[in-house]
C-alpha cells in the first residue's frame, strides 16, 4: 500500500465577488481533485490551534497525528530542523527576518531620514526587504553574525528575507510580533516585549547599525530596490520533541516542499526531505516537478507528503484569474501527476487537503479547510455530482484534522 498526502496551500477561500461569488476552487477546472472528491471522503477539517497564529505547518502538524497545542514549538525551531542547524534542549530559535524600516516622517520620494534607534518613529515598510535574492541576503546576515555573534548568539542564513538567530541558554517567553502584521505600521507597539525583550532589543537596534550602510543596501538603493536596513526577531521556540511518525506506522517517507517550515515539520516527524533545489520549472511554480519527484519517491516510500504553495506575489495580487490558474495547475500538474502514476503502483490511499492563505485564515473561526480522503484504484466512477470545494466540503461535515490519519493508514 502507497500513502500519499497532497497539501495545497492557499488554495482554498472564501467567495469572491471578482470571481461572480464562487472561490477559486469553484471557478477553477479540477477533475483530478473532483475525481477524489467524487470518489472518497469529503468535508472540513479544523487544527483547534486557537493562540498558535494561522501558519500552514500548525494545519500540517495536526494532519501528521500531533495535536498542535501540545507539540507545536513555533516556527523557527522547525525552520532549524529543515536548515540542518543544531539546538540543543535549552537554546531558544528565532525567525530572523530582513525588512526595510523607514522613518515616519520620511516621504517616500523625499529624502533619506537615517534611523538612529529602533521605536515608534519608525515604521515597516516592507516585510520582506524587497523580496530580496538569497545571496544578497547570506552576505548581510553573516556581516551581522561577524559583529554581533558570539558564545551565546549566532545567526543562521536561511532563504530569501528569512534566517534565524539561534541563543543558547536563552529565553523563549517575549512577545514578539510577526512582521507582516506591521506592515505599513509604526513598530513602536510590536517591538518585543516581555521577558528577554531588551536583550532582542539590542540586537534589533544594532543589526540597524551594522545594514543601514552596508555596501550591499547602498548598491540595492543605487538599483531602485528596498534596502534590508534590520533583522526582525520574532517566532521563537525550543527544539521540538516529536514521536516520529515513521516509527509509529513502521514505514519510511519523504517530505517534498520548497519551504524550510514544511520540511522541517516533515524532517521531525521522521521523514527524510528531497532536495528543493531539484524542485525548479519554468513559469513561475515548480508544481510539474514535485509531482514527478512525488512519484520517484513513492518508488521506494511507503508514504510521502508533498506541499504546494500558492505563490505569495498571486495570493496577495488583486488579479482573480491568477488564482484560478495556480489552482488548476495544481490540479493538474501535482494532483493528476501523482494520481495518474499511482494506477502502476497499486494499492493506495490519497489524503488531499487545501488551506487558505493567512490572510483569509485570520478572518475565519476555525480556519477554514478541506479535505477528500480516497482509496483506490477505484473499480467504478461514483456518480455524484460533488467536487472538491468549500461549499460542498461543508456540506458534507466537519472532522479534527488529528484524527486524518487514521483514514489514511488502516487500523492495527
């Protein structure tokens, strides 16, 4: 028997008036998710992870068999396991992320106001410093690292705008705020707070210091582009102590993702990660090639998880019909792949599941979530008429997202 999980971030919504009042799944031509739909289990899941934000990887987690209020240790542990980063029992993990801070009194065409100190003066101009390219970025971090690091703080390059700081022997109970959610804000209320909060104050005002001019954001300013003039900590945690999955199942697996969170969560559930850099494809998704990495792997696995993303430049976009094409490239290119190919392997059970995007997530109670739930090869079509989508997966109920895997694996 094949196991099979299909995670498909941000693909589900809620109705759009742009899209005549149906969600991008509704609008969008999906055979392939119908079909399990059509065929399986249908309906709802929720993670009960109320406190723990509206991150993909609590929904994840929860899928995995771990219910999420007692494992999840937050996201920068998880991003550590994925990144190969060693924390021991007591060091506390940060997400590190590069932004650009302006100063509020600056307008955006006038001139430069330099920023001496981090507070509410200044404002969050971009969470993501641009969308700045992984190089730029391991060149700043490990400027940092040389001047701020030592026995007990270290910085760790990750990808893009996201790194970590690892502190050893540290504290893991100050407030601090995603920065996303400051976006186009004054940080003076979301700078961190609590205990530990003048120590990540300190470093947050120096990181300031040590980019503000480096070479590499004066080139950035030179080319139009936003510089990454700070490192914003937040997302703290200790390594996680999950029971592995594989363990428990007695099966090996494989994660496939391009995501540091989603493989890390893969990585500490027990299932070994495929190399993202092997995850590439023209045209802006790398979605043909995890479903034919899913079916490589399934070659020599018994289970293996495969995450797709919505891409954040679609999903915060105002365009509706870039949304409907992810999702019925998805359908199409991971979905019918991976379905396609299984028919040569055998025995199998799929698990689908789409979430929405943060966003939509933060305006519903509980986050909303689908999922079909299939065995096959099947002999015969079933002949409903229902697919795989908001409406008619809540018609058909709702289930804790803990309890999925005991759909997908059978009971001893």
């Amino acid at each position: 028997m094949k196991y099979i999980i299909l995670h498909g971030e941000g693909m589900a919504d809620v109705p759009r008036q742009d899209l005549g009042g149906k969600t991008p799944l509704q609008a969008a031509a999906t055979p392939h998710m119908d079909g399990l739909a059509r065929n399986g289990e249908l309906g709802l899941v929720t993670s009960h992870a109320e406190g723990l934000g509206h991150g993909s990887e609590v929904l994840q987690l929860a899928v995995l068999g771990y219910d999420p209020r007692k494992f999840y240790p937050g996201p920068a542990p998880l991003e550590a396991a994925s990144l190969g980063v060693v924390v021991e029992e007591h060091d506390v993990v940060y997400r590190c992320t590069m932004v650009t801070l302006r100063a509020v009194a600056q307008q955006s065409k006038g001139p430069q106001v330099e920023i001496k100190k981090l507070g509410p003066q200044v404002m969050m101009e971009d969470d993501t410093a641009g969308g700045i390219d992984t190089e730029d970025a391991r060149e700043l971090i490990e400027a940092v690292n040389e001047q701020l690091g030592s026995e007990t703080i270290q910085f760790y390059p990750g990808t893009g705008h996201r790194h970590l700081m690892v502190w050893v022997g540290g504290k893991a109970r100050a407030v601090c705020a995603d920065p996303h959610d400051v976006k186009g804000k004054s940080i003076g209320d979301a700078l961190p707070s609590g205990d530990g909060a003048d120590i990540l104050r300190k470093l947050m005002d120096a990181s300031l210091i040590i980019l503000r001019d480096h070479p590499i954001n004066d080139q950035r300013r030179e080319a139009g582009l936003k510089p990454a003039n700070c490192l914003w900590l937040w997302g703290p945690g200790r390594a996680p102590k999950l029971p592995k999955l594989t363990e428990q199942y007695e099966i090996v697996g494989t994660i496939i993702s391009t995501s540091d969170l989603h493989r890390g969560v893969g990585i500490c559930a027990g299932l070994e990660a495929v190399d993202p850099s092997v995850l590439t494809e023209s045209g802006g998704t790398d979605f043909l090639s995890r479903g034919e990495a899913a079916l490589r792997e399934l070659g020599k696995k018994d289970l293996v998880y495969v995450h797709a993303q919505m891409p954040v430049e679609v999903a915060e976009g105002a365009d509706p019909k870039a949304r409907v094409k992810v999702v019925e490239e998805f359908d199409q290119k991971v979905v019918g792949t991976i379905v396609n190919g299984l028919q040569k392997l055998g025995p199998h059970r799929v698990l689908l599941l789409c979430d929405a995007t943060s966003d939509v997530r933060s305006r519903t109670a509980p986050p909303q979530a689908l999922y079909a739930s299939y065995e096959g090869p099947a002999k015969t079509d079933a002949a409903s008429a229902r697919g795989f989508n908001e409406a008619d997966a809540a018609e058909a109920g709702s289930r804790d997202a803990t309890r999925l895997m005991a759909r997908l694996f059978p009971r001893s």
